[in-house]
C-alpha cells in the first residue's frame, strides 16, 4: 500500500502529465465516506475528493472540472487515483 505523501506520476493516454499524491489511510477513508449519499456512492463527489486531495498536474498545479473539459481523459484518470488511494484499502 501506498503510504501518507507517496507519489506516483501517471500520464493519460491524452498525453497529459499527472502526480498522484497518497492523503494516507485515515483520509482515504474520511474521502470515500464523504462521498457516500444516502443512496449509495457518488462518483461526482468522489472526483471532487480527488481533485482536492490526490491528483495535481506534473507541474504541481490543481486539477478541477473545468481542466477535464479542456483537456479530457476524467474517466482514465480518476480510475488511475483510485486504485492508487485504495488499492490496500
């Protein structure tokens, strides 16, 4: 498992250059419970937990909405953190 602050470098098949950042286990489960609604998992607000805690850009910037518009590849990427954040989880 990947351990607090780790980081992996990931690049989308867009060629876009991303840094994954490990928030540790304690925040890996705070993010994936805050992403649960009373109907089950959201993915919106996961993303958003992504976005805010583990995926930043090669050159160390923040990633939102409006960057997967421009840019493209939100599907690929979230999965890349994904499996990054909770591969031991």
């Amino acid at each position: 498992m990947a351990k607090k602050g780790e980081q992996m470098e990931f690049t989308a098949s867009t060629n876009q250059k991303y840094t994954l950042q490990h928030p540790g286990l304690r925040e890996s489960i705070r993010m994936r419970d805050r992403a649960k609604t009373e109907t089950g998992n959201s993915a919106e607000l996961l993303y958003n937990e992504f976005m805010e805690h583990v995926i930043f850009t090669a050159e160390g910037g923040r990633v939102n909405w409006d960057h997967f518009e421009e840019y493209g590849g939100l599907s690929e990427v979230m999965k890349a953190a994904s499996r990054f954040v909770f591969q031991d989880v």
